[in-house]
C-alpha cells in the first residue's frame, strides 16, 4: 500500500502493545523480522522502546528495508514537548530516523477547553520533524472525523495514517469513509480485538471454511478491506501465522457477513470520553 507522499507502508506492522521492555520484545520483534514482517509498530507508552531498538540493531535486514513507526504521549503534547519526545524515542530506538510517527490520542473537548489549538501545536511539531526528514510519514490515532478535521484545514502537511482499533465487530466504518475521502490510510490496532474474538463461533466456522484459524481471518479481512491490521503476539508460533494470510481470499458472501458482525469484543475506549 501506498501513502499518500508515495511512500510504500507494509501492509501488515508487528504491534507491540503490551509486550514487555526485555528479552522477550527482542525474541518477538527478531522472529517477527525473520518471519517476513517489516513494519513494526510501537509507542513511547508502551515503553519497549529500548528492547525494540535492541531487536533492530541486531538485525540483518537492513534499515531501508524496515517500517518503524511510534507515537507521541498524551502527556506530552504541545510543540516543545513533542519534540523532546520524539527525540528520546529515537535514542531508546537506536535509529536516526522514523518511518511514521503518530499523534497517539486526540487532546478532545472533554478534557481541553483549547483542544484544537493543542492538537495543532503537536501537529506542527510532527510536520517541522518530517520537514528535517526525521521522519518520513506523520499521521494520528484514534482520531474520530470531528478531531480530524480541524487539523486538516490548519495542517500544511495533512495526516497520512489514523491508526484506530479495527477488527470484526467494531470498523467504525464512518472513520475509514472520512479517512478514504481524505486520503489517509487507516491502521487497525486490536485486529484480533486483543485476543477476545478467537473463540467467537461464527468466526470459527467461517475459518474453518477457509483451513485458517480465526486469526489469520481476521488479519485477511483487515487486508481485504484495505486496512493494515498490526497484530500483537510474542509467541513464535502465533508471529509466523499471523503473517500467513496471502495464500487465500475470503469470499464476498462471507467479507459482508464478517463486515455486519455486531459488536464483539470492542475495547471501549471512546476518544471523547477516555481519562488518560
Ligand atoms: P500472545 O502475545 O501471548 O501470543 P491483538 O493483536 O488484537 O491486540 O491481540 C493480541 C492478543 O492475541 C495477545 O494476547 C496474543 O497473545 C494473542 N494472539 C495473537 N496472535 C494469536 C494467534 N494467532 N492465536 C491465538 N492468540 C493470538
């Protein structure tokens, strides 16, 4: 998949949400490069930085060849303070440059009076970053249209990516309409909706259907819907199945009953109304 400044975007990341900041992240993300994934997602909140960084420099595949991408803390937003971050970002990761870097929540009405103006001072610090080619890509997450849309009308730079969860049961299918007309990629966080969609029977039985596990159709269907999903596990195993959707297509029949799957398994975690 294309941005849209032509930069190519693997189209599945390695997410590394709630993966630990030791060996167990380096084993992860080095079989995860090993296993063909070359888009690796992270956040300075998920505090890995510095196992991911470790992981990196001891790989073989070479830093053009690899997507990394971060996220700038709610607690730090603002121009000064995002650019502090992301300059101690970069160190933990032991790279020079980042291939995406992400406004990680909207500053919403809830919590700010001036939430638009606090969204545009980050902002302008991610374009000044991706001026000086720091960074190759920016964009946010989590951003609903209502977010989005005053920091197009201000940005020079407009946002190329919105990560937002995505998986059966919860596309939030007016944010990637809004994200489509405005030329945004959208990412999938959650695509196995952290683990709780695995045993849900309908999902099985379609799976089965196809010889895959409820993962892996998951994944295909984020794909078939041209979304990049960044599926999170640090078992072996699961890190090489996850990347093993290429070889099948779900059929149109069973995209649309996927596509209409009530709620199951959602976070929760509304932008307008989260505490953090
Ligand atoms: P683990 O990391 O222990 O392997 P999501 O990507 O939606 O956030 O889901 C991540 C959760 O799903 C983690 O708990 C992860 O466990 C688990 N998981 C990831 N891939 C698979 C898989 N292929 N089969 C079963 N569980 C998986």
């Amino acid at each position: 998949m294309k941005l849209v400044n032509n930069i190519e975007i693997p189209a599945i990341g390695y997410g590394t949400w709630q993966t630990p900041n030791d060996q167990t992240t380096v084993l992860g993300v080095t079989k995860a490069i090993e296993a063909g994934y070359r888009h690796i997602d992270t956040a300075a909140v998920y505090g890995n930085e510095t196992a991911i960084g470790r992981a990196l420099k001891q790989s073989s595949v070479d830093r053009e060849s690899l997507f990394v991408a971060s996220k700038v803390w709610n607690t730090e937003r603002g121009y000064e303070k995002t650019k502090k971050a992301f300059r101690k970002t970069l160190q933990d990761l032991q790279l020079d440059y980042l291939d995406l870097y992400l406004i990680h929540w909207p500053a919403a009405g809830h919590q700010f009076r001036n939430w638009q103006e606090l969204n545009l001072y980050t902002w302008r610090a991610l374009e000044e970053l991706c001026s000086e080619g720091l960074v190759k890509s920016i964009g946010v997450s989590n951003f609903l249209p209502h977010h989005l849309q005053p920091l197009i009308d201000a940005a020079e730079i407009k946002p190329m990516v919105n990560q937002i969860e995505y998986h059966p049961g919860f596309r939030q299918q007016q944010t990637v309409d809004f994200c489509r007309i405005n030329d945004i990629i959208v990412e999938g966080w959650s695509p196995l909706g952290t683990g709780r969609l695995l045993e849900n029977q309908s999902l099985q039985d379609i799976a089965t259907k196809y010889n895959k596990t409820v993962a892996q159709l998951c994944i295909r269907w984020a794909l078939q819907n041209e979304v990049i999903p960044l599926p999170k596990s640090i078992t072996p195993n699961r890190i090489i199945e996850n990347f093993e959707v290429w070889g099948f297509e779900i059929d149109k029949a069973d995209m649309q009953t996927i596509d209409k799957m009530k709620d199951i398994g959602s976070s929760g975690l509304d932008p307008d109304k989260v505490n953090f």
